[in-house]
C-alpha cells in the first residue's frame, strides 16, 4: 500500500508538471518569444554589467533605458498579436539557436509592466 501511495504521488506530480508548460511550436510565435528573451538578455547583461562595476541600480537603469524600451516594446508586441497567450505563464520553445526555452510569460509581463525607468 505504501508503494502505491508513493508510485501514485510520483504519476501525479509529474502529470501535473507536464500541464505547467505550454509547449510553443507556432513559428511566429517562437519568433515573438525570442525576440523577447534576447531583448531581455541584452538588458540583464548590461545592467548586470553596469551594477558589477560599481554604478547604482537606478543610475543603471537610466543607462539602458534605450534597451528597456526596446524589451518594453517587444512584450507589447509579443501580447497584441498574440493576446491568447496572455493565460499562459510558462512557456517553453525551441529557439532558433537549437536551446530550449522556458519562459515565464506573466514574469516577463510584469517586468515590462514596471515602465521606464524615470531618469532626469
């Protein structure tokens, strides 16, 4: 009985895990997706960049605002023309590079959703 309690437990989580991620194969959308992530990275990297060598967060922000847009812009996009994925939140794709993705769609909206930094 107790194998089964467990084996039962084990079946369910991984049911469930499945279900978490929506499994992206449409081409435009793999190519909204990476447009996002790799806007993303650009901004991660540099503001990351500009904190480790010693500027403040907000005065980084400021730097890279250009790239925030640029992120800012292409969530919007990402969500017009495909506002059904606005009820998801992870994604997972096969980028154009051969990685698999997995992106957290009501993260990443939220993030977008926090505006430009306001800079004097």
């Amino acid at each position: 009985m107790r194998h089964f309690i467990t084996i039962t437990l084990l079946v369910l989580s991984s049911f469930a895990f499945s279900n978490e991620e929506l499994l992206i194969e449409n081409p435009d959308q793999v190519a909204q997706l990476s447009n996002v992530q790799a806007n993303l990275d650009v901004v991660s990297t540099a503001v990351m960049a500009c904190i480790e060598s010693g500027n403040g967060h907000s005065d980084c922000l400021c730097q890279n605002q250009k790239a925030i847009i640029q992120f800012n812009t292409s969530v919007e996009t990402l969500f017009q023309k495909h506002p059904e994925l606005k009820k998801h939140d992870l994604v997972r794709f096969m980028s154009t590079d051969g990685e698999w993705v997995t992106q957290s769609l009501q993260g990443i909206s939220q993030q977008a959703g926090a505006g430009q930094p306001s800079c004097s």
